[in-house]
C-alpha cells in the first residue's frame, strides 16, 4: 500500500508524531476495499478502534498479508461467538481495586497509565478499552500510587495500556519518579508494542531518562519477521545500550504465525536484536477476535519445534491466559510424554525417546538408564 502523502511540512515536531498524524482511520481509507467492504470496516470501527500509523502503514505490501491483518479490520470482527466475552481476563472485575490497576497476583500488578496505541490490533484483548478511554487524570493515578504505597507486598509493577510510551517523556518520567519513591517496589516493567509499531518513538532523550528508573524492563511485542526492520532494530539497541533488558511476547494467531518456520525466523531474529523471547499466547477468547485463534496443540507444536532445535534463549514459554481472570499459565515446550512412579518418559528434539528416573536416589540405579 502506498504511504499516504504526509501533511506535516518540516518542522520541529518529532518524526514519531508525524508519522501518527498521517494514518488510516476509516473504510475509505483502505482503496484496496469494494465499497460494500468499507461499509463493514465502518461497522467494525463503531465497536472497535480503526487507526494505523503511516510506518507500520508501510510495511503492509499486499491485501491480507501478515501486518495487514493486524491492523485492518476484518467483517469477522462483527461475529460474536458464545465463548467470548469482552473482558476475557476479568481485569475489570475484583483484580481492580483502584482505577487503571490489576492486581491479580500477590506481589506484581498492572497499572495501565494510558488506553491510546500506536496502532490498534485487531486481536487485542483489551480491545473494550483501547482507544476510548482518555489518558488518565494525575489524580486518578495518585489514587494507584496511594494503593501501592500501602501494599508492601507488591514488588514489580507492569506498565501496561495502552501503549505507556505514547506518553510525553516527562509525563512518563514523572510516574516512574513515583513509583520509584515506594520502597518496597524492586523492578519496573514496561509492555509496549512501540520498538514494532512506531520504532521511531525510541529517541535517545527517551532511552536516557528510562535508565534513571533502574531495574527498569521492558517488554516489546512483535509477531511476524517482516516486523524485524532496521527502524525496529536501532530502537532495540538504543534501549539495549541503555541497560535496559528486552524481553518480547508474541500473540499466536491463525493466518499471520502459527507457523514453525515463521516462528523460528521471528524469534532469532528478535535474538539478533538483544530481545529475548518471553511469552507467546495462545489468543484470549475476547469478542471479536475469534477469527485468530488457533488449536492449542498448534502452540504446544510451535514451542516443541523451536526447544532443542535452536539458541535456547530464543524459546518463548507458551501461555495461556485462563478465561476468567485465572492467571497466566504455561504449557509448554513440553518434553515430558509421561511421569509414573520410576521413571520420566521423555522425547527429545529429534523425537527420540530417553527415561529418567522419578525418584531422587536410594533404589534405583543409573546403570539401569544408561
Ligand atoms: C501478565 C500479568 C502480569 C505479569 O505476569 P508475569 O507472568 O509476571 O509476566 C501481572 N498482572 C496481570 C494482571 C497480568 O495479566
Ligand atoms: S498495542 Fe497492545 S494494547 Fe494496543 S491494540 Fe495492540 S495489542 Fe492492544
């Protein structure tokens, strides 16, 4: 697809923002659509945000390609099978005691400091709130340092969104400041898709007030090797050279990655970037996305074919996220075809099979093994 041509003259405005000017936004706007298929387009966008940055924009070469199913809607959206709901995770539900933050598990929460994108994904499990919501009021977000500061058992606090680095960098500063002043809050984490979508926003101004707020990590999401740029990779490394350990967590889906060659060429690469694999989900059961979801024994093959055959550093773990708001749980790689009272049946990467002993020693004897 053609970039649209860009309205912003030169001038001091930073190249990120620009490129957020210039976008798609609406069924017209997709020339590639009959003009039946932008009416739906329209319908979807009255239920789910529609907006893609000129960059990412870019990397689009063909109809239903793997960026173009990311980010353009799809009529599919409008199903709505029984199964989903759209709030798949329950994060709206008791986890919330203030505004704006989860707090699912005893010592890490989620605090979502903005619901604006640099693009919205059509698979997003926060599809409900993306995009509708205004940036929260600093009052609103006291309310959250308040509760922080009062639970000393949380020790990691997950920026999430929204993207939180669509925020100004002092506005965001001012938050990790915050934060950092409670105690008992060892790390900080970021999740943003910006380092993929809009790698342009990783300014070295930005990279250096981040590596004030040490331990600080972040977590970048990419889902398709064409997403491996060298804008891309110049963001990762000035987040690299800033101590700033990367990891990435991939979303599987039908028609864009489930695929073990695709998978292999994303996560090495994101190696080469200094961005070492974390998750990979298998999708939410979230309104509106059911048109990506994949079998699970897709995922589990995914991550046994990538176990053993490559860099062990470029293995994600497979998550699911119980519906429900049950909490992340990982299944796999998974070598173990069966644990009995002597011994573990295992499978290697070549699919050759080995046992290992169930029990510590006392009785059973190695050389019964080897
Ligand atoms: C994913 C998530 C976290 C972080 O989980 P990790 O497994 O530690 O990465 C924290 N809180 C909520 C509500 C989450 O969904
Ligand atoms: S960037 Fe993240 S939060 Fe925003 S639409 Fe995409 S997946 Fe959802």
């Amino acid at each position: 697809m053609p970039p649209k041509p860009s309205a912003a003259g030169p001038s001091q405005t930073p190249e990120w923002k620009q490129l957020m000017r210039c976008s798609l936004r609406r069924g017209s706007d997709v020339a590639e659509f009959t003009p039946e298929e932008q009416a739906d387009i329209d319908r979807v966008r009255r239920l789910y945000p529609f907006f893609s940055n000129e960059y990412y924009t870019g990397l689009i070469q063909e109809k239903d390609d793997p960026i173009w199913k990311q980010v353009i809607p799809s009529a599919e959206e409008l199903d709505a099978a029984d199964d989903y709901v759209l709030d798949s995770l329950g994060e709206d539900g008791d986890d919330s005691p203030v505004k704006h933050l989860t707090h699912r598990y005893p010592d890490r929460v989620l605090f979502t400091v903005t619901y604006t994108c640099g693009v919205y994904c059509r698979f997003c499990t926060r599809k409900r709130k993306v995009g509708k919501n205004p940036v929260p009021p600093w009052h609103e977000l006291e309310a959250v340092f308040a509760y922080l500061r009062e639970h000393t058992g949380v020790r990691d606090v997950l920026l999430s969104g929204g993207d939180p680095l669509l925020l100004a960098d002092d506005q965001l500063d001012r938050i990790l400041t915050e934060l950092r002043a409670i105690p008992h809050i060892k790390i900080l984490r970021i999740g943003t898709r910006l380092p993929c979508v809009l790698p342009q926003r990783i300014t070295p101004e930005l990279a250096d007030m981040l590596k004030k707020h040490h331990p600080l990590y972040i977590n970048t999401h990419f889902n398709h090797p064409r997403e491996l740029t060298p804008e891309a990779a110049r963001a990762c490394a000035l987040l690299a050279d800033a101590g700033i350990p990367l990891g990435c967590q991939t979303v599987l889906m039908k028609g864009i990655n489930d695929d073990i060659e695709i998978m292999k060429e994303l996560m090495l690469g994101l190696l080469d970037m200094r961005v070492k694999p974390y998750y990979l989900y298998q999708a939410d059961l979230v309104t509106g996305t059911g048109h990506f979801r994949t079998d699970v024994q897709t995922g589990i093959d995914i991550v046994n074919g990538l176990q053993g055959h490559i860099t062990g550093f470029a293995v994600p773990t497979y998550i699911i996220d119980a519906p429900g708001g049950g909490g992340k749980m990982a299944v796999g790689p998974n070598r173990l075809l069966e644990l009995n009272d002597e011994h573990a049946v295992l499978e290697n990467y070549e699919g050759n099979t080995f046992k290992y002993p169930a029990r510590a020693p006392e009785g059973t004897l190695i050389q019964d093994y080897v």
